[in-house]
C-alpha cells in the first residue's frame, strides 16, 4: 500500500492503521507527503521536533485562514475563527504560551476532580446497568460530557450542541479539509463563542461560583476573547479527546480479556493505563510548523512549512517498544508520548490519567461481560487526525 494510504479515510485502512504506519514507519520514518508537509514517524526524531523549541513551533493558523477568507469573499466568519484558534494553547507560542499555560493550568486543577470524576462514573454506570446493549461511544461521550460540564457549569440539556461542537471542531486538523468543512468548522466555532459568552452572563447573574468566572475575573473583562478561545479548545479537547481514549481502551480491554490486570493494587493499574494510552494513541498527528528555513535530516525545509508528528506510529517503534504491536499491561518502562513531550506536553495529560485510572476498573467490573456486538459491526469515523469509531455497539449482559 502507498505512502499516501495514511491520509485515507477509507474503513478499511481504519481498520488496519497500525499495520499501515508501522510499513510507512519502517520504509520511510521521515519524508515530504503529497501535500509537501514533512512527515515525521519513527520516535526519535517525533521526540526530537518536539523538544526543539528554536527550530519548530506550535502550527499558526492566521495566515492561512486570510488566505481562504479572501477566496470565500471575505467571510467574517472565517477571520473570527482564525482569531479565536489564536488563544488555543494548541497553537501559542514562546512567552505568551508559556504564561497563559501556567495560569489556566492552575486554575483547571484546582477543582474538585475526585468528586467530579466519581459521580460522573456512577451516573454512567446507573444509565447502563439494565440495558442489553449500548453504543461504547455514546458511554464515554455522557462520561466526557458529564466531568467538563461540572468544571465549568454547564447546563445538561446542552449535551447535544458540545457533542456537536466537538466533532465538528477537530475537522479542522484534516488534510483533506474543504472549504465548505472549513465554514462548517467556523460557524461552529461562532455558535460556541456565543454559548460561552451566554453562559458567563447567565453564571454572574446567578452568581455561580465557577470557574469560568474566577478566571475571568483574573483576565479582566477586556480578555473575554481570550478566555473563551481558551475553552474552545478545552472543551473540544476534553470531550472529543476522552471520548476516543476510553473508547478505544475499553475495545482494547475487551479484545484482550484473557490479560489480566490487577486493577486495585495502584502500582498495576497505573503501568496498564500507560499502556493503554500507549497502545490506543487517540490522536494520531500532531502539527507542527518550521520556524525559519533550515535543513532536517537532508531535507531543505522552508519557514513556515508543515510538519506532521505521528504520534501514534512513535508509539509502536520497535527501536524503542518490545512487540510494540502487543498489548502488554505490565510494560514497564514505558516512555510513550501519547500526551506529546517538552513545554507543549499534553496539559489534560495527569485529569486524562485520573480519569481512566478511576473509570475503567469500575466500568469493567459494572459490566464483566461487555463484548463487542457479533451482529452490528462498530463504524470508523472518516477523521485522520483523531482516528476512532463513530460508534461501536456493544452488549452489556
């Protein structure tokens, strides 16, 4: 199969993808794609562009979206967006990335994640236990849903719309992007942006203690802007991201049951969770953009050119992973970058963890028998970059 088979979004190449980056990855680690972006696979060098902050830095959308404003008549629309991806610590650079990181990440960990995360997986489990059967996505989009909405305060029956918004979100990240899904992605993101601003004022009416208004209260009224591109981002990633991570480690749990993991002694479950992240790698590429000309193993690079990590093919280098295609809860060490690496290291990285270390022991013991369904075969969405099912039903009983 070709090079450019890893840009499909055909079912089966979903299905097969690992066997499809691991043929890339060994033929070609590092190499220019169709579309002229540098595509880096194997582990050193994904590890090395990461933590070469001088050369390579986080992907800037601006330039590109006054490109296509212009073609699409110069839709507001799409220049309010390419403002708003402007304040996604995903795509910050130097001082300003480094102290917007510092303060949001202090405030995101100071609530309640014990609390939050425990009623979450009851109010799951309670949902489930007396169905037959269920779609394994839609389980961990109400968990996702469920932890974000009580970080921030939001509402229940505004379940649909962050569902939604998520989803659509993350196309902007696909290769093959159009500019129809490109509008679709920037009036999304518009509605959101309106939402959030709509909850703030209703928050500082009720006088609700979240937070939301303390860090508007730290960033002052006049980076509302800010703060709300701010949770674009974190909204998308905490729902989408999540959604695909617990799916696809519950398949892997499920494909794997004869291994068995010792879920209550906090040593074992810890190194099996890092497996899992390993194994799964949700997010498939991670951009990247070239800061100024320069050459990377014998290739001219030009600045401003883009470069692809994958994260998923570093993840399985047999230079670095025994039988890296293996499930192996007992791998130790694992020094996986699931979650990225250096000062742009994944900042959901320790809730993620949290997360799955409290929901997966509780779910696999609610639901000892879950299997895939044998007459309804789960779906693979057509995403790249967030490579995961649109759904996968399975049986509870």
């Amino acid at each position: 199969m070709s090079v450019a088979a890893i840009w499909s979004s055909q079912n089966n190449i979903s299905q097969n993808y690992a066997e499809l980056i691991d043929d890339v990855r060994n033929t070609n680690p590092v190499h220019l794609n169709v579309f002229g972006d540098l595509v880096v696979m194997d582990y050193k060098h994904v590890k090395k562009i990461f933590a070469d902050a001088d050369n390579f830095q986080n992907f800037d959308f601006t330039e590109r979206f006054k490109v296509v404003s212009a073609i699409a008549n110069n839709d507001p629309v799409l220049l309010e967006f390419g403002e708003s991806l402007r304040y996604w610590l995903l795509f910050m650079n130097g001082e300003a990335h480094a102290e917007h990181r510092k303060m949001v990440n202090k405030k995101f960990y100071e609530a309640n994640y014990e609390t939050i995360t425990m009623d979450a997986i009851r109010e799951v489990i309670e949902t489930y236990q007396d169905q037959e059967e269920a779609d394994l996505v839609e389980i961990t989009r109400k968990f996702s849903f469920l932890i974000i909405s009580k970080i921030i305060g939001l509402k229940r029956e505004d379940y649909d719309f962050i569902q939604k918004f998520s989803y659509v979100i993350t196309l902007i990240f696909e290769k093959t992007l159009n500019l129809k899904d490109l509008l679709e992605c920037a009036h999304m993101s518009a509605q959101f942006r309106n939402y959030m601003g709509e909850t703030l004022s209703r928050q500082e009416k009720e006088l609700t203690n979240s937070l939301l208004l303390e860090m508007k209260e730290i960033m002052g009224s006049s980076r509302v802007n800010e703060l709300i591109g701010t949770w674009e981002f974190l909204v998308n990633a905490a729902t989408e991201t999540t959604t695909l991570l617990l799916t696809r480690s519950i398949a892997a749990l499920i494909e794997h049951k004869e291994k068995q993991i010792n879920w209550h002694a906090h040593d074992s479950c810890a190194i099996a969770i890092e497996e899992l992240i390993r194994y799964v790698s949700p997010v498939n590429w991670i951009p990247r953009q070239v800061k100024a000309d320069m050459e990377f193993e014998g290739l001219e690079l030009k600045k401003g050119k883009t470069v692809l990590l994958g994260i998923a093919s570093a993840n399985r280098d047999p230079e670095i992973f025994d039988n890296p295609e293996t499930f192996i809860p007992t791998r130790k060490p694992n020094p996986h970058i699931g979650f990225g690496f250096g000062i742009h290291h994944c900042m959901g990285a320790r809730l993620s963890r949290f997360e799955m270390q409290k929901f997966l022991p509780r779910f696999m013991a609610a639901f000892p028998n879950i299997r895939l369904h044998p007459e309804k075969p789960g779906e693979w969405d057509s995403k790249v970059f967030f490579r995961g099912h649109k759904n996968l039903p399975v049986l509870l009983k």
